[in-house]
C-alpha cells in the first residue's frame, strides 16, 4: 500500500487594495486642502462676501428707511418686487464679481504661493491638483452666495408688511438660478487663471468681459442670433424673475437647450485650458 503524500497547505493570496476607495480618500483629502486654503485667504473672504451681502443690506435699509419717512410714496422693502429686484443684485451684478475673486485665487493661489513645484515632487497628478480646485471653488463660492441670497430672503418676508412674499417655487428656482449664474463664473474664472496663473489679469478679463463687454455685445442688435453666444445672456434664460432688456438681460430669445448648451461648451472650454496649463506648466 503506497503512502500518500501530504498535501502542502495552499498559501492565501492577499487580495489586492481597494483602489477605489483610495483615490476617493485621496480626492477627498485634497478638496479639503484646497477649500481650507481658499477659506484661510481672509482677504478673499471678506471682499467676496462685501461684494456678496452688503449690497442687500444697503438695498434694504434704504428701501426701510424711505418706507419709514414717507409710506405714501414708497412702498415697503419686501415682497416679491424687492425680491427680485434683489435677486438681480445677487445674480447678475455683485454675486459674480464674488465668484470672479473666489475662483481666481483658487486657480492661481498655488502658483502665486510658489508651492506648485512642491504639490508636484510629491507625486500627485497635475489633473488631480487642477481638478481639486475646482470643487473647493465652488463651494466657498457658494457658501458666500447662499449667505447673501438667506439675507434677500429673510428681508423680503420680514419687511413684506401686507405685500405678497415669495412662493416657494419661486424661492427653490431663484436659489439654483444663483448658485448656476455665480457658480458658472466661478469655475470659468479657474480655468481662465490656470492659463494665464496671473491673478491680475485673470481678474481684470473676467470682469471686463462680464461687466462692459457682455452688456455692450448683447445691447447691438445688429449682431441678431449670434449674441446667444454670450455668456450672460445664456444665464440669464435661466431665470425666474424678469432681468430686463439688453445689457445684462435677456436681450436674445434662445431654447433652453441651447442656453445649456452654450453655458456648457463655455464650462468645457476653460476647463480644458485651464487643465491644459496646469499639466505642461514648467515647475
């Protein structure tokens, strides 16, 4: 009878890591980074939300103080006139400039720092640190916008008196009409200052666009359909409260797939600039 020969134990192979959960870690820990950055910039900060909330709290006292001095001429600060005549304030004047600053100093707060070339020796993906950027811009950006547009809110119900106030589908739709108005510059202003990781002259094109060229442009109504181009004037097709005629207004008539598609191709564009720049940057 033959002996059996023992059987070797069978080594366990270790299974291989969870890349998945590591990179969302690692995605993580650097939108926390960056958003603790760009919240630690005190300038920034406290410019960002002057541009934001003190133009709604002056646009209510005057409107309160004039109401007080003579109620037969002027009419309370609340309701939904003031409202949208506040949330014009918010979405197409001061809250972009806010998002301007915020998304200028993220796209270039690296570069300027002189740290660049030490987040890139550690071995992180230059997409991954362009990338990164991104998100954290946008949610300090909209941290300091919903700030501004609780305070429009609450000033139009509190100084309502026997007007109407806001419904609240009018105050869901404002407050995405917000956050997508800002938040697209927002992100538009970090590709841009990517490319140019200038923050003067990204913050000078962004405004110069969004402020003369953008209203001047959609105002020559020789130009006809080709103005739905211009990036304002797809934002503001988006709205749920009249924003007027011709500069920043709605000066042109577009579908609501082509304003998306316009906001779209203007997001991609300086994304993939931006993108670019970050990822051939000398360091």
């Amino acid at each position: 009878m033959s002996a059996v020969a023992p059987t070797a134990p069978t080594a366990s192979v270790p299974s291989p890591p969870d890349q998945s959960g590591s990179s969302l870690t690692v995605a993580a820990q650097m939108f926390g980074a960056d958003f603790l950055k760009l919240r630690r910039k005190r300038g920034i900060m406290i410019w960002a939300l002057v541009l934001a909330v003190a133009p709604i709290l002056i646009f209510f006292l005057v409107s309160a103080i004039q109401h007080a001095s003579n109620p037969g001429k002027y009419g309370p600060a609340g309701g939904v006139k003031n409202f949208s005549d506040g949330l014009r304030v918010v979405t197409l004047f001061f809250g972009p400039l806010a998002a301007i600053l915020i998304g200028v100093e993220a796209g270039t707060g690296d570069a300027s720092a002189g740290v660049f070339r030490d987040l890139v020796v550690t071995g992180r993906s230059r997409l991954a640190l362009f990338a990164s950027r991104v998100p954290a811009a946008l949610a300090v950006c909209w941290i300091v916008i919903i700030a501004a547009y609780v305070l429009l809110l609450a000033g139009s119900l509190v100084f309502a008196s026997n007007l109407p106030t806001p419904g609240g589908a009018l105050i869901l739709n404002s407050l995405g009409f917000a956050l997508l108005g800002t938040g697209v510059l927002c992100v538009i202003a970090v590709g841009l200052a990517s490319l140019t990781t200038s923050k003067p002259a990204a913050i000078i094109v962004m405004i110069a666009w969004q402020v003369v060229a953008s209203p001047l442009l959609a105002g020559i109504s020789s130009l006809g359909s080709s103005r739905r181009a211009i990036l304002s004037q797809a934002i503001a097709h988006f709205s749920p409260v009249h924003v007027g005629e011709g500069g920043h207004g709605a000066s042109v008539t577009m579908g609501e797939g082509t304003a998306l598609l316009v906001v779209v191709v203007w997001v991609a564009v300086f994304l993939a600039l931006g993108a670019w720049r970050t990822r051939t940057m000398d360091t």
